[in-house]
C-alpha cells in the first residue's frame, strides 16, 4: 500500500465528483475486486482495440496478454462488429454490471457515476506511457488532457494526477493507482481510508 498512501493527498482529489452517499462495504468483498479488475481489463483490451487499431491476430500473438484478457478482447470484437458498445468504456460498464450481478455485489451507484469512475483509470496508463516516452511532465499533462478532453474530467484532475502515475515504478504500480482511483470514486471514504491505512486526520479535497 505504499506507493498509494504516498500520493493520498493528490488522488483523493477524486472525491470531488465521487461517491455520493454509498453506504455498501464492498471494498474487501473478493467478488468486487475480481469485477474491478474484469472492468479494468475490460477497458484495457478495448483502449488497445480502438486507440491503438490491435487487430485480434495482435492480441492473439501478444505474450503480455491473459488468455482471459484474449477472450474479453474476442467479446469486444464481436460487440463492436454488432455495433453493441459507442465505446470500450461502456464495455467495460456492461462486464462490471454482469460480474456484479454474478458475484451477488451490491454496489449502489447509478449507471452514470460508473461510468464516469472507470473513464479515470485511462489517465494513469497514459501518463505512464509519457513517462516510458520520457516526456517532461508539463508536455505530458498537455498531451494526456488534449486526448482524453472528451471524457470530461472535473477541472484540475489530470494535472493532479500527473506526478503519482508518472512516479509510478512498473505496470503493476500503474494498475494500483487504477484501483485506487476506481475505489476513491465509487465508494464511501470512510471504507477506503480503512482499506488503505489511512488516518481520519488526511481529509479529501474538496475541489473547490
């Protein structure tokens, strides 16, 4: 947990525009992190099938890709051949709603604040690639905000967020910041400052 306690202070940002008012302890519950990651790798197959134009034959020879990941990324060909899903990230929605409804989770949060937390775990894995691209952090907070403007993001998000997922050591460092984002926005405070460790003394930003 120490990579995430380390950027608390920037990444409860988040909390602007995040939970309102869920009361579910689902954050140990094992069914909900293994639909948060079904989610994660959900959007993750399609960013690589949409952003980065992966054709199946790609995914299929890749070594860094999970014969599950390969069955989510035939799914999401298959969906977008039906012309079922505008984008990877209602993909992933729709696999999080099935893997919660299949694992019992009662997560209490509408369909569009959902969708709105699983769009923030694009940002880390984008600054990372600046990072991996050596790119200055000033460029790579212009770059990341220009492409991913159309997500919307509360004012001041991606900037926030620039120097943890740029710190970030490996893919493994960038996956938990992902999780982490994707919890301080869907679920209460109080329940991920137990999970994380951190003192009722650190406050969330306000936004303001």
């Amino acid at each position: 947990m120490g990579f995430v306690w380390r950027w608390w202070a920037l990444v409860a940002a988040v909390w602007a525009t995040g939970a309102y008012g869920v009361e579910v302890p689902v954050i140990e519950n094992a069914g909900y992190a293994l639909c948060a990651r079904e989610a994660k790798d959900a959007s993750t197959v399609g960013r690589l099938i949409l952003v980065f134009k992966e054709t199946r034959a790609q995914i299929e020879a890749s070594p860094d890709i999970s014969p599950f990941a390969r069955r989510l990324a035939n799914d999401f060909f298959r969906a977008q051949e039906a012309g079922k899903f505008p984008s990877y990230i209602h993909f992933a929605q729709d696999r999080f709603k099935s893997c919660l409804r299949d694992q019992k989770v009662n997560l209490e949060v509408t369909d569009l604040q959902m969708f709105v937390c699983l769009t923030r775990i694009d940002i880390p894995f984008y600054f990372y690639m600046m990072k991996q691209a050596g790119v200055p952090v000033p460029e790579a907070v212009a770059k990341v905000e220009q492409g991913l403007q159309g997500w919307h993001y509360p004012p001041g998000l991606v900037a926030k967020l620039a120097e943890p997922a740029m710190a970030a050591r490996d893919i493994n460092d960038v996956e938990k910041l992902q999780f982490f984002l994707l919890n301080t926005c869907l679920l209460p405070a109080a329940e991920v400052r137990g999970y994380y460790g951190v003192p009722d003394t650190v406050e969330p930003a306000t936004g303001e």
